[in-house]
C-alpha cells in the first residue's frame, strides 16, 4: 500500500511539475508579445513625431521664401526708381548738350559772318571773346558727352540688377510652387488597392514622382504612381505604408513626398 501511495504522489509530482513548465512558457511568449508591441507602439509615436517636425520645418520654410520674395520686390521696385532718376538724369544731360551745341552753332554762323580784312580793335576783342566761349563751350560738351555716357552706363547697370532679380525671383516661385502641391484623393478602390489623385502632368506630376498621403498632421500612407494623365493621377496604395488602422480615404490630401526629405 505504501508503495502504490508512493507511486501515485510521484505521477502527481510529475504532472504538476509538467503543468508548471508549460504554464511558464506561455507566460514568457505573451511577456515577449507585449515588449514588442510595446516597442513597435513607440517606434511608430517616433516616426509620428518626426512627420510634425517635418511638416513645421516645410511650413516655416514656406514662410522664409514668402519673405525673401518680398524683399526682393521691394529691392526691384527701388532699382526702378533708380532707373527711371538716371533716365532722367541722361535725359536732362542730353539737353543741356543739345542747347550748348545750338548757341555754339549760333556764335559759328556769326563769326563767319564778320567782314573779312576788317580788324579793328574792339572787333578783335569780342571775337577773342567769342573764341574763348567757343572753346569753353565745346570743354562743356565734352564733359556733358561724358556725363550722359555715364548715366547710360548707370542705367545699363540698372536694368542687369533688374534682370538679375526678377529671374531671381521667377526662379524661386518655379521652386515654391512646384514643391507646395496640393492635390486630394477622389475616389478610392479598396478591392484592387488603388486610388485617382485630382492632379496630374499640368501640376508637373510624372510617373517618378513620390506621393504622400496625409491627413491633418498625420501621413495615412504612400502611393506608387501607376498612370499619369493631365489632370488626374492613378497610383496604387503601399500597403506597408499605411498607419495603424488607418486607411486612404476620398479627401485625404496629397503631397510631394520630397518635402519630408
């Protein structure tokens, strides 16, 4: 009898302690689950974050643009100032050489006008004077010519600093406006996976182009561009892209993907 008691505590021994084991390992495979999921919790608040620091830096990037554009306006309406002030400056120059040239024509026609042989004294005196005012006057034209070959040099200059930043600044709208599109999604087809962007080859969208799609300051996914047509975009969704229990919906917006980069 003792044995046969003996026996049956050593299955029962056994059993529990094979209850125990299993009990263990079940314990241990759902404190792994948790850490992982734990993990994979903060590494998608970590990429969640970044996205809004992103999308502040594009924001603010906008803005310092806006403003460089606007100096630059203000920089092109002073160089018009300054252009239309040496035009005025060559054209009053201009003047006052074409007035010099007229009275030096004057006192040309009336020395040939004097009476050859005749010399006397005084004669001789308003004609030194005359002479003298001749020279005086074509020194003045001189330096006239020379001060309107200068304002037109100005004014060449003027209009290159003009040139300069209106390219400039057409330059930069090109690059502001191509990097700020805005498209929606407008119809989306869950069985097959794909989705029509309203914007397409007339907002400078090809088939290389990375989309985005967010939703107020979160990014719901990514799109692989499948057709491209003027006005419209059909790209497939990237499934692995897509946020945690979240899906693309018709009104999301669409973005350059290169923004975040």
């Amino acid at each position: 009898m003792t044995k046969v008691l003996f026996i049956l505590s050593a299955v029962v021994m056994l059993v529990a302690t094979f209850f125990a084991y299993q009990n263990g390992r079940s314990f241990a495979q759902i404190r792994d689950s948790v850490t992982a999921t734990n993990v994979k919790v903060q590494s998608e608040l970590n990429a969640a974050n970044a996205i809004v620091a992103q999308v502040t830096k594009t924001a603010n990037d906008a803005d310092a643009v806006k403003q460089e554009v606007d100096i630059e306006n203000e920089k092109i309406k002073s160089q018009k100032l300054k252009i239309a002030q040496a035009d005025n400056d060559a054209k009053r120059a201009q003047e006052e050489l074409d007035d010099r040239n007229k009275k030096l024509a004057e006192l040309k026609v009336k020395l040939d006008k004097l009476p050859k042989g005749v010399k006397p004294e005084t004669l001789v005196e308003d004609i030194n004077n005359i002479k003298k005012t001749i020279a005086e006057s074509q020194a003045e034209t001189e330096a006239k010519k020379k001060e309107v070959e200068s304002e037109e040099g100005k004014v060449a200059d003027a209009r290159k600093g003009l040139d300069d930043l209106v390219r400039k600044i057409e330059d930069r709208k090109k690059s502001f406006d191509r990097n700020s599109l805005m498209a929606q999604v407008v119809a989306v087809n869950p069985d097959w996976g794909f989705v029509i962007v309203n914007a397409g080859q007339s907002k400078g969208i090809t088939e290389a182009t990375k989309l985005l799609v967010v939703r107020g300051t979160q990014t719901v996914g990514k799109l692989s561009i499948v057709s491209v047509q003027g006005e419209r975009t059909i790209a497939n969704i990237l499934p692995d892209t897509l946020g945690s229990g979240m899906q693309i919906a018709p009104g999301d917006r669409v973005i350059l993907e290169n923004l975040y980069q």
